[in-house]
C-alpha cells in the first residue's frame, strides 16, 4: 500500500500511543483531576457559592463525630460482609450447576443473568413491591404457607437483610467469571479423579476448590468493593437510608452532605474514609495475587 | 464420560428451578403491571387479576415518556459507540505496545478502577459546570470520552493480545498504519469481545441514575431512570402504574440482551 511521505513521519510506538490519547486524557480528566481535587477539598470550607476557605483538619472532626458518620460506616460494613459470601457462594454453585452439557444449559444461564441486566431502578422499584409488607408477593407466599411476615424495609431490624436479600438476584457478573474459571479447568481431571475412585464431594474438595481458590479471593474482594459502591441506587429508591437510618450507608453520607447540606468540604473528608476501606480490599487482592503468583498482566486478575 | 439418568434428571431440574427462583422476581414485575388498577387494595398472586395493559395507557398519559426515552435512546446512541472506539483503541495499544509501558497502562488502569464512584459525583459537578455540560445531556455521555472504565480497555486488552502477534506484524509489512492494524485486522477478529463490551454500555448508560440526577436540573433532559424515580414520587402507591414504568425502562435492555445472547454463549 503507497502512502504519501508526510514531512514528520510519526514511529510506530508513537502512532500507538497516540491511540491510548483519548482514554489517556479522558481518564486524567475525569478520574484522576476530580479524585484530586476531592481529596484536596477535604481540608477547606466550602458550600459552592462561596470561594473555600482553609479549614485544616476541622471536616474530618466534624465528620467524625457525626453520629450518622459512624452509623454509615457500620451499615456499610454490614451490606458489605451480609451478602457477599453468599453471592460468591451462589455463583459458584449455579455455575458448576450450568457449566456444560445437559439440558436446559442456554436457558438456565440466560435466567440467571437477566436480573443482572434490568436497570437498577426499575429492579429496586420491583423488590419495593415484591417485598411490601402488608400486600407484596413474598409475604403473601409466607402467609398461606403459615409463616411470620417481617416487614422488610419498613422494618428497621429486617431493612439490611433485605437489601442483602434483593442483591443476591444480581450476581450475574460473578456467575459468568465462574463460568468462565471453572471452563478452564480441564475435563481430563475430573476423568483421571473418575478412574482414581474419586466422587463428586472429593472432586470438588481436592480437585475444584484449590484450583479455584485465587478466583473464588479475587472474586471475593471485587464483589466487595462492588457492593461499597453500587448498593447506593438500590439503597436510595427502595429505602431513602432509613429506615430510622437501617440501611443508611457511606456513600448516602457523602450524598447528603455534598448534594443536599452543601457541606463539600466534609463530604470530601468522609471520602478519605471510602478510600480507605478501598485501600484494605485492594492490599488484600495484591495479598492474594503474590501468593498466588498472578502477574498484573495475567488474565486471572483482570477478572 | 458417561453420567447416570437419575443424575442427570436431577441436573435438569435443579436447572430448572434456578432459572424460575431468578425469574420470579421480574415475573411478579410484568404480572403485576398487567394488573387492573382498582380502587380496591391490590392482592398478590402469580397470576394478573383480569390482564389489561391499562397501566401502560395510563403511564403515557401521566408522562411524557416519549421524550424521556428519546433522552435515554440519545444518551446510549452516542455514548456506547464512542465508549467501543476509545476503548478498543486504547486495548489494541496495549496489546502492540512494549511490555515496560503496557505494565504501566495496566496499574495505571487498574488503580483508575479502585477509585470509588462516589469520590467523583462532586467533583464532576464542578466540572461538568465549568465546560457548561451541567443540565445538558452532555453530562450524562462524558465518561464515554474515557472509553466509560478502564474495565472495558482491559477486555479489549485481553481479547487482541490472545490473537497471534504475527497477524499484526505480517499487516504491519504490508504497509498498514495502527489505523488499518484497529479496523481491518483487529477489530473484525474480537467481534464477539465488541458485542460483549457494547452490551454491557448499553446497560450502563442506560441504567445509569446517578448521573441524571446529579447533572440534570430540568425535567425536559430527564431519561428514563430518573423519570421512574419521578413516577414513584408522583403514584406511591399505585403498584400497577409504578410496575408498567419499571416494565417500561428495563424493556430495552432486557430484550437486547435476550437478543444477542445466542452469539454470547456460542464460544463457551
């Protein structure tokens, strides 16, 4: 193919780069600048209509002895550590159930996902119905089988584990992870563990759970960063935070403080907090990818 | 390898009760939408009492849902396909590019990825404001202009380097530019990888609440999430009514997933 010799013949490498330009800069704008920005307004007063001012250390003591602060952090915690085991759990379970083979394998995978892929809000609006105490579906099923109805998320004591409940719907991410590192182990193994007398339970205690180990952590850590930030539109539609604040979490904080007090410089300080407890799970993956010896460009940890 | 009847019956079962525990939480939506609004109280059930599509007659009238999904059809329009561009060709970079600097476009992408959502909103505020995009549905289409998440440059990253090497070098002498190298070669070799990724932004822009609500400060550039959370303030109580609008909003996504799962599936 003739090209015209332009007067600046740009190298290969640098024609690449210029490819990574758009995501390069638009990450730098968007992620990078306000991430600092954030960081830095911790430290000054500021409600958006009047210039910042210097504020030390005074956002975090007043966050920190907001007694909703604590109460965010503690519920967020509880979204956290409630469902999460059981989601990865489930995604394992429903992808050995539908890894290959038999009947019904298309279809039970794409009703697996399919609460995955319906928005959030129209998800959220549907389990405030589902879950409604005196006429929704469930309590209704619990009735006629003769158990006690709870009152879900009008219930202060029972809001958390239904928001925890509503989320296990949605694993579908995880179960399509599953599917892909359980297809990965090969067929000859279970074979050879055939013929070497091995069942079904040995299989999967000797053969199945150390392979799947690092994925089962990985999946573990992500799901639970996932949880610290996506249970926010299920939270803010089904239940508003409450109530009486039962599933008011972290990022609600850092909502209302920054979008309804208008207090940017004390949701910022709150935001060092949410980085923090991002921090521990990112040092734990990082834990889990050196034991494992994962390399940072190997497809394991790019789940 | 040969598996027993019983074992095998069971299997499709379980399946089969699966699908139907995670189906039923949408059934109840689509059933209860068609359910006939009466100034009685509603009574739950699997079936719809006396079917009707009533609520959806009355949700159009109550809403200009019209614009509100032209809203969320343009938003996903533009977003989706810059998101596909940006992405693949920043993954197709890492893939050609020096293992030195591909190491660090991954941590650097990687660490992009931890950042919380929540860290953004105000920043983004403040930024979405100072380009004059606040209100706009510009706003909403942003992220785009970083291919949406490092997560989908990371898939496009993986699918181009399980590709030989040697495709792009026997291109590369034949004279082709990294232009050619994307569309020629390997944008047509990662097509399922593009039909994942464009589902998935979809999705997201599509479902996206936050931002709307964040960055829109008129009802006319509203899109359908938001819309719904507006329905629930205005008919708090009118299940049927607020089932029809969520019916409405997740339609798209739904079918679209439903749609192309067929060639999704085809490689597993």
């Amino acid at each position: 193919m003739a090209r015209p010799q332009t007067a600046v013949r740009l190298s290969y490498h640098t024609r690449l780069r210029l490819m990574l330009l758009p995501y390069g800069l638009g990450t730098v704008a968007l992620v990078i600048v306000p991430a600092a920005l954030a960081f830095v307004l911790a430290f000054f007063r500021y409600d958006g209509l009047q210039p910042p001012r210097w504020a030390g250390s005074l956002n975090f003591a007043l966050a920190v002895t907001d007694e909703l602060f604590a109460l965010s952090i503690q519920n967020t915690l509880a979204l956290i550590i409630l469902p999460v085991p059981l989601r990865v759990a489930g995604a394992f379970l429903l992808a050995r159930l539908m890894l290959r083979g038999g009947r019904f394998l298309r279809w039970s995978r794409v009703a697996i996902y399919l609460p995955t892929a319906t928005p959030v809000v129209a998800y959220a609006v549907a389990w405030l119905w589902i879950l409604n105490p005196l006429y929704g579906p469930v309590n209704w099923l619990l009735r006629v089988v003769g158990l006690a109805a709870p009152g879900w998320l009008a219930d202060p004591l029972w809001a958390r584990p239904a928001i925890a409940l509503i989320s296990l719907w949605t694993l579908g991410e995880g179960f399509l992870i599953m599917l892909a590192a359980l297809h990965d182990i090969p067929a000859v193994l279970e074979d050879a563990a055939r013929v070497d007398g091995a069942g079904g339970w040995a299989f999967l205690r000797y053969v199945t759970l150390p392979l799947l180990a690092p994925v089962l952590l990985l999946l573990t850590l992500r799901d639970a960063i996932l949880m610290l930030q996506e249970s926010f539109t299920t939270v803010l539609l089904a239940t508003g935070g409450g109530p009486y604040y039962a599933t008011y979490t972290l990022p609600m904080f850092i909502f209302e403080q920054g979008f309804d007090l208008l207090q940017f410089g004390v949701a910022s300080a709150a935001l060092w907090f949410l980085y923090l407890l991002t921090g521990v799970i990112v040092v734990l993956v990082l834990l889990v990818a050196w034991q494992w010896r994962i390399g940072l460009d190997d497809e394991g940890l790019l789940l | 390898m040969k598996v027993s009847y019983s074992s095998r019956v069971g299997r499709a079962l379980a399946r089969i009760l699966a699908a139907a525990l995670f189906l039923l939480p949408l059934w109840w939506l689509l059933a209860t939408s068609l359910t006939r609004p009466s100034g009685s109280l509603l009574t739950a059930g699997f079936w719809p009492a006396e079917p009707t599509v009533e609520n959806y007659r009355r949700l159009w009238v109550l809403l200009p849902l019209a614009r509100y999904t032209f809203n969320s059809v343009r938003v996903v329009l533009v977003a989706v396909p810059v998101t596909l561009v940006v992405a693949s060709w920043a993954g197709l970079a890492l893939a050609l590019l020096p293992r030195a600097s591909r190491y660090r476009w991954i941590v650097f992408s990687l660490a992009v990825l931890m950042v919380p959502a929540a860290a953004l909103w105000l920043p983004r505020f403040f930024l979405y404001r100072l380009l004059g995009w606040h209100g706009s549905l510009w706003a909403l289409v942003a992220p785009a202009w970083m291919g949406t998440s490092p997560f989908f440059v990371l898939v496009y990253f993986r699918s181009f380097r399980r590709l030989a090497p040697a495709l792009f070098d026997a291109a590369r002498i034949d004279g082709a530019g990294v232009f050619q190298l994307w569309w020629r070669v390997g944008l047509p070799l990662v097509r399922p990888t593009t039909l994942g990724s464009g589902l998935l932004a979809v999705l997201f822009y599509w479902g996206d609440f936050v931002s709307p609500l964040l960055y829109l400060n008129s009802e006319a550039a509203y899109t359908l999430p938001v819309a719904l959370q507006l329905l629930q303030q205005l008919a708090r109580a009118d299940w049927p009514l607020l089932m029809a609008g969520a019916v409405w909003t997740a339609a798209l996504p739904v079918a679209l997933f439903l749609l192309v799962q067929p060639w999704l599936q085809q490689e597993r």
